[in-house]
C-alpha cells in the first residue's frame, strides 16, 4: 500500500474528507499531491487547474476555516475510530478497487476486515419471499463468511437481524455517518451488530443527514469488501442491480436468487442470471462456487417446515420420494418449467429438499 502524509494527521484527514468525500477524484488528487491542508490552500490554483470546482473561492475558504474539534469530540465519546488507506488494517480486497474510499469511520471489531465476506443484499420493499430467501441464505453462509449488507429496511436489515440471532459476525455499510443511526428506529441492531463482534463502517463525515446520494456511493463498499453477492430480490431498476454492477466491475461473483415470474421484484434477478450471473437455488451453489465444502449441507436449521405446502408443492414434494433430474420432475408434474423452477426453490427454502449436481433434487432425510 503507499503512503500519503497529509492522512497522518487526524485533522487534516477530517478537514480533507469533510469538504471531498462526494468528489472522490479531487480526495485523491489532494492526498497524492499534498502533504497538508496548508500546502493544499497554498497550492489552491493548482488544483483548479484541474477540477473544474463550482465554487473554488468557497471551497479553499472552507477549508481554512474548518474546525476538527466537534469531530473529534464524536470520535472520542462515541468510540468512532478512523482507518485510512495508510493503515495495515485498511481490507485489501476494498484497496484494490478503482474508487476504494481514502478513510473508513468504523464502531466494532476492525478485525472483520480482514474476514472473508459475502455481501446479502435486496430491496428496502421486500416480499415474504425474499425475507425468506434472505434469512435462508445468511444463515447458512455464515458459517464459511462474515455476512455484509447495507442496514436499509428490508433484505438488508434481515440480513444482519440474521447475524445477530445466530450469533455470527456482520458488516453493516452505512449510508450516513456513525454519529447518527439510520434508520432511526434500528438503534438497537446498530448497538446489537456491536455487541455480536460485528462491525458498523461509513464512509461518510458527521453532522450531516443522509442524501440521497450517499446509497448508490455507499453499494460499491459493500461489494468490495465482499468476494461475491447474493441478490435475493431486484426491481428493474434498484440499489441492488447498482451494487451488482458495482460487483461485476470489481470482478467479484454474482449469485441471483430467481422468484416468481410475475412479481416484479423477481425481474431484475432474472436479468442478473441473463447476463451471466448464477442462478442460485441454494447455500451449496454458492459453497460449491466459492470452493469451500460444505459439511453442514444437511442440519442447516429449516426456516419453515412447519409451514403449509400448496397442492403443486406437495405434488412436486411426492415425486421426489427419490433423487430425480429436473427435466424428469416437469415431466411428471404435470407444470410449466417456470412453475417447477419456483415451486424447488420454494421447497430448498423451506429446507424440505436438496439440490445435488446434475440438476438432481432430492426429499432432504426424515422430513415427513
């Protein structure tokens, strides 16, 4: 990693980041050029050589101006600590992306860091279905990874509630600083994300409220910090298919839950599995993918066995009374390839049967 001075003094780093974390090319502009705030003001023509600043007068006044203490104050009452990319704990996979933010305020264990992580994600409006597939798949990839996600309503928040239930390490990305907690009513998962050797980052200063903005800036963290996602629902048009992208550009794997076909929630999933990312029925697609053995295939705890099964489903569930090829279970079914699909994803979710290689499925043990 290289070493930029002007981010060895705490005041000058909060002064610099202050004024440029929503213009990431200026950020690193200044701290490969400067050494300090001084010597940035005293060099301001320099840098409107450069960037074309609305307000270049505003903005070296600004920084003249600026006063750490509040900030500080935060730090030390908060327990707020700073890692930047001058640090050894600075996450190697987040360094080598293109847009790798210069600092990171963090509140938890910084040891999460250096984890091997997978990032959960979906949309704040989420269905039953994918509240489900999300539980699903957190709980059982947090055995092999620390499970990040964005702490929004929704997927996000199911995710890390997950994490904490089971006792297991998350990341939760903020799209707003740690001095505030967003959203507000979520305190004591923030506070419980903590207390379960998780660990909250932001990427974003204090004293200031949650634009708008800040959420698409924030995905391209949670992807990479992450070896892979897992997009359990999508709109068309979301944040999710913003991290994916964010994903793909980063090299990272993708893993696209499918749904419903007529749900519109279901849609940008398939677009995702379109466009090459794996369609994934289940925890052992991704275990397999990732090359790691999954030695808890079958006592993963079940989510819903209890939960009553439809006439397709029990018909599905009857057939596979022994291991069965896919095209065999539509063929005896009686169903469309789109029922069948959703009807095995349904029941994987349910954990009442498996998914083997070869597209073979079978009744997991001692379920009826």
């Amino acid at each position: 990693m290289k070493f930029f001075p002007i981010l060895n003094s705490i005041e000058d780093t909060l002064c610099i980041h202050h004024y440029c974390y929503s213009n990431l090319k200026l950020f690193k502009y200044i701290i490969k050029n400067f050494k300090s705030v001084n010597e940035v003001i005293e060099n301001k023509y320099k840098i409107f050589q450069h960037f074309n600043l609305k307000k270049p007068d505003d903005f070296i006044y600004k920084l003249s101006t600026f006063n750490p203490h509040p900030s500080l104050k935060v730090l030390q009452r908060q327990k707020i600590k700073i890692v930047t990319i001058n640090n050894v704990e600075y996450p190697q996979l987040l360094y080598e992306i293109s847009d790798a933010p210069p600092i990171l305020f963090y509140k938890g264990n910084i040891k999460c860091l250096k984890d091997e992580c997978l990032a959960v994600v979906g949309p704040r409006k989420s269905t039953h279905y994918g509240n489900q597939a999300a539980e699903y798949f957190t709980k059982a990839c947090s055995d092999y990874f620390t499970i990040v996600s964005g702490f929004a309503k929704g997927i996000d928040l199911i995710a890390h509630q997950t994490c904490v239930k089971e006792n297991k390490k998350t990341i939760a990305v903020m799209g707003v600083g740690l001095d505030q907690c967003y959203p507000a009513d979520q305190k004591h998962l923030f506070d419980k994300i903590i207390q379960s050797n998780g660990l909250l980052i932001s990427e974003f200063p204090f004293f200031i409220r949650p634009f708008p903005f800040h959420f698409p800036q924030r995905n391209r963290i949670i992807s990479g910090l992450s070896k892979g996602i897992i997009v359990c629902e999508a709109k068309q048009k979301s944040g999710s298919l913003i991290t994916a992208s964010h994903a793909i550009d980063q090299n990272r794997e993708v893993f696209a839950v499918p749904g419903p076909i007529f749900n519109k929630s279901s849609i940008g999933c398939f677009k995702l599995i379109q466009d090459g990312a794996k369609c994934t029925f289940s925890a052992s697609d991704i275990l397999e993918e990732m090359n790691i053995k999954n030695n808890k295939k079958n006592t993963i705890p079940s989510i819903a066995k209890q939960n009553s099964l439809n006439d397709n489903e029990k018909n599905i569930l009857n057939i596979l009374t022994e291991p069965k090829h896919i095209d065999l279970i539509i063929e005896s079914s009686n169903l469309t390839i789109n029922q069948v699909l959703h009807i095995l994803t349904t029941l994987e979710l349910k954990e009442l049967i498996i998914k083997k290689e070869g597209n073979i499925f079978e009744q997991k043990n001692n379920i009826l």
